[in-house]
C-alpha cells in the first residue's frame, strides 16, 4: 500500500493553503456573516469528482425532521474559523435551496468515512477513518484518506490522544467503486496491484483475513506467495487458520508448508481439525512428517525433531567479500543471514559463528576463519524442548545451530520457534 508521511499543521492564516481534517468540520457551526448567525450545522461537505482530485462543490444541512436540508454552494464559502464557517447570505430568499443530489457528486460523510478499503480485485485491506482537505485559493480538494486509529479519535473529538503518526492514502488511489455503489455498500476501492499485496505485513493481512468471510479469505490469500502465505497463516487466529486451510488445493498447501519450520507446522496442527491434520501431514516428506507427529505426539519433544534447515553454513576460507555475495545470491529468508555458521569443508562440522554485523563491517580479504566466535553455543540433537528454552534464555541468540555427536552441523532452531 502506497502511504504518505503526515504532513505539516494546517498552515497559519495568510498561507497559500490550509489542511483541514474533515472529521474537524463536521458538525461545525455555518454562520451568515458572522459567527452569531448560525443557520445550521456542516452535515457534509460535498465534492464532484474529477481529475486528479475531487473539488468541494459546497455544503450540504440537515435540519431537524420536518424542516428541508440547505445546500451552500462553496462559492458562497467566505471563509473557515476555529468554530464556524462563514458563508454569504443566501441570494433570493432566507434560506439556501433544498440539496438535491447530481451525478458524479460525493459526500464524504455519506460515501467515505467508516468505509472499507479494497484494492482492485475486491479484496479488504483498510477502513476509512478520516480524509484530509487540502483548501488554495478558495478551491477545496480530496487530498488523503487516513487510515489511522487517530482519524477515529478525531471524530469523537478526542484526537489530543493520538500518540501514532497518521498514516494517509493518496487520493490518486483511492476511488469509488461508483456513486451507486457508494450509496448501496460499505465500499470504496483500492488502486492496488497485486504484487503489493505481498509487501503489506504478515500481521496486518492476518487482521484482515479474521474479519472476512471464507469466500473473501479465499481470494486474498490466493494472492499472496508461499513465503507471504505461510507467515499470514501463522499470525492469523485459529478459526481463520482453520477455514483457510479447508479451502487450500493441494500444490498450494505443499508449497506454503515448505516455508514453515517443523515447529511451525506442528504449531498451525495443533489448531486444526484431525482430517484436516492428516490431509497435511501426508503432504509432507516422510521423515518431515515422523518429525512433526513427533513433536505433536509429546511435550519431551527433542532438537532433532524440532530444527529447521533455514540456515547458512560456509568453509572457514571463505573470504568476508565472497561470502556477502554468496549471501545477496542465495537471497534467504532474513531470518537466516541473522548468522553464518563456519564448517569443515569436507564433513560439515562446526567450526564457529560469524554474525552478520561483524561480516558487514569485516575487510572484503578477511576470512571467516578468523572473524567467528568459537567455540560456538551448540545444541545437541537429543536435548529436549525444556533445556532448548533455558539455553535461549541463557544466551539471547535469535537462533541456535543444532549438532550430532560428531559437531556436525544439522541444522537451527529459532527462538520465535521454540517460544511458540
């Protein structure tokens, strides 16, 4: 998603352009002349939309029941206070004509706030909690719309309470699904392309999937690649795990898997229905499954069954410079370049641990042989989940490799993993 830093504080009085919050407006007091004249309150403002901004075409009045809305066309707009808009008296009468609504016009309380973000392809990304304004030379435009939870606050007239920035959508964006739609749904869409559905975080896409439906579970993720998948699977909430998986062909389900620690996958098990479990688990390579059923079988669960081969092993000659490029080929999962552990070049026992900012900082010409720490902290292979935790709680590392008998290298376990 395409997000715009906050901008500045509306400008002092003079400038070339004021910023207003719509959430500000509304509600405020439309006076006559002067702030003592109020002939209503600001019900919604009112814009045509056009290239490359929708512009105000004035204000729209709700009365009490009984009593017909006023339109205020925005050329009649003097001016905006602190409590008050200031408009001219209305020409030919008391009062300002009754709204009547035209093709191609918004109203922003009506059609945008509260509403749900889609991108393109109808699938839920954000809510609507505020639009920004932009006002030069007596124009008004749609600049933003805010997604943030201070927009939220601002309405309820508590925005003081915001202590996060404010996250803004571009209008260029953002666009109605049509004026029809705005009116019969709680939609508007998204101008956003496929592939940057994958760049939005893990947690935030796992939000959303716990407030779709399954159908619409379904089409989001079906976006998403395996590595995406896998990490929004694992953050959604079970009863959302539960109804994506149901829908996952085969292939896809093999290839989401294949991105998950055996820890990981016992962890997504574990929330999920028995035929469910199996259809997973025969998916598997038999001696992952043996592993996984392992550690879904017992809480005695050892190292062996718990590693992950997402890790980086080189020869102690490799030279800091041959290894960095080795590391931008490879182009691993981050948290594998976390460390590079050092081994025999022939039978695969470890030597030692480099961590990367050591290697980033290193002479290209330096070898890892005489960058790595060792001995290295080691896990064997038979030691169980419980001394695993207290290693990690000893040591703080992000991963720990595991050994055999002989120190050869099996493979890591993770802290986020064993803490699961």
């Amino acid at each position: 998603m395409t997000t715009m830093p906050a901008p500045v504080s509306p400008a002092p009085s003079g400038a070339d352009f004021e910023l207003y919050f719509f959430s500000e407006l509304l509600d405020r007091a439309v006076s006559v002349t002067r702030a003592e004249l109020r002939i209503g309150k600001l019900t919604d403002l009112v814009f045509r939309l056009a290239e490359p901004y929708p512009e105000c075409v004035g204000i729209f009045i709700r009365h009490n029941f009984g009593t017909p809305s006023e339109f205020v066309p925005w050329e009649r707009v003097q001016r905006v206070e602190a409590n008050a808009v200031i408009v001219l008296p209305p020409e030919g009468g008391e009062r300002y004509p009754e709204f009547v609504d035209q093709p191609g016009w918004l109203l922003l309380n009506e059609h945008m706030m509260g509403r749900t973000i889609l991108d393109m392809d109808g699938r839920r990304v954000e809510v609507v909690n505020d639009v920004q304004l932009l006002q030069s030379h007596h124009r008004m435009i749609v600049a933003h719309v805010d997604v943030s939870f201070n927009g939220f606050l601002r309405k309820w007239g508590i925005g003081f309470l915001s202590l996060r920035p404010d996250r803004f959508i571009s209008w260029k964006y953002v666009q109605p699904l049509s004026i029809e739609d705005a009116t019969s749904s709680d939609k508007v869409s998204l101008s956003l392309a496929r592939a940057e559905m994958n760049e939005l975080p893990s947690e935030d896409l796992a939000d959303a999937l716990e407030e779709l439906s399954g159908r619409e579970q379904e089409a989001i993720f079906s976006v998403l690649d395996a590595e995406k998948a896998a990490a929004t699977l694992l953050e959604a909430e079970p009863r959302a795990q539960r109804q994506i998986v149901e829908d996952l062909p085969p292939d896809r389900a093999r290839s989401i898997l294949s991105e998950m620690t055996n820890v990981q996958i016992a962890d997504l098990l574990e929330a999920l229905p028995w035929d469910d479990r199996i259809d997973l688990l025969a998916l598997l390579p038999k001696e992952q499954a043996e592993r996984v059923r392992h550690i879904l079988g017992t809480s005695e669960a050892t190292a062996g069954s718990l590693l992950s081969q997402n890790f980086i092993a080189m020869p102690g000659e490799t030279t800091a410079g041959d290894a960095l490029v080795t590391l931008r080929d490879r182009a691993p999962d981050k948290e594998a370049v976390t460390y590079v552990f050092v081994v025999t070049a022939t039978d695969g026992v470890l030597l030692g641990v480099v961590d990367l900012r050591e290697l980033v900082l290193a002479a290209a010409g330096t070898r890892l042989d005489e960058l790595m720490a060792s001995p290295p902290v080691t896990v064997d292979s038979e030691l169980i989940k419980e001394d695993i935790v207290d290693l990690f709680a000893k040591y703080h590392f992000r991963l720990l490799p595991v050994v055999d008998a002989s120190d050869r290298l099996l493979g890591v376990i993770g802290y986020k993993d064993i803490m699961r």
